[in-house]
C-alpha cells in the first residue's frame, strides 16, 4: 500500500526541492501576471498554495502576512501585486475558489494537456 503519498505532487520523480521550487515559481508567476499556461498536473498542485497566500494576504495582521507571503513567492512585485491587486478583490468573500483551470489544448510534442489558470 501507498499510504502518506502525495500523487498530485509528484512530477516525474523530481526532488522534493524540485518540487517546491517548481510551485514557488509558478505561484509568483501567476501573481505577476494574473494568469498562467501551464500542464494540468502543475496548475492543479499549485491551486492550494494561491489560495493559502489570497487568505493570508487578507487576514487582519498585516505585517505577520507579508512575513507569510516573503517566505513562498520569490519576486517583491508579485507580492505586490497580491497585497494591493488580487487580495483586496476576495476580502472576506470566501476562503477557496479564486482560480479557474479552463482547458486549452493538447500538446503537440507529449500530449500534454495544456489549462490556462486565473483568477475568477
């Protein structure tokens, strides 16, 4: 049996390190542009991250949130964006269900299905 074992994160045996550098990125790419074209695998490991750091950017203690959101995202202007753009958008509306994963196509090359994720 297979207990404790995260299958939505696993990419191609990739390192833990690998792993998480891989969602820090796209999770401070997403930021930045407010939308993102990646693999369905990716876009689906990195939805609970987004959620967390929108929750963590709206919550009353300011200064421990940007403490929060330094530690995850690795440019200031995607942190920006999150405290002055996206947050304040979802302020006490809900705690999940901020992005959309919209089908695109399949990759020509693997097959890989291709999602566009945004914000809702």
């Amino acid at each position: 049996m297979r207990h404790r074992v995260r299958k939505h994160l696993k990419f191609s045996n990739k390192s833990f390190q690998h792993r998480d550098a891989l969602i820090r990125n796209l999770a401070t790419s997403f930021f930045e542009h407010k939308s993102l074209k990646t693999t369905q695998k990716k876009a689906r490991a990195v939805l609970p991250l987004i959620d967390k750091l929108i929750n963590v950017a709206n919550s009353k203690d300011e200064m421990n949130a940007i403490r929060q959101v330094k530690q995850y995202l690795y440019t200031k202007n995607s942190s920006v964006e999150l405290f002055k753009n996206v947050a304040p958008k979802y302020k006490w509306e809900k705690t999940s269900g901020f992005t959309r994963i919209t089908p695109i196509k399949y990759r020509d090359w693997d097959g890989a299905k291709l999602v566009m994720l945004e914000l809702v």
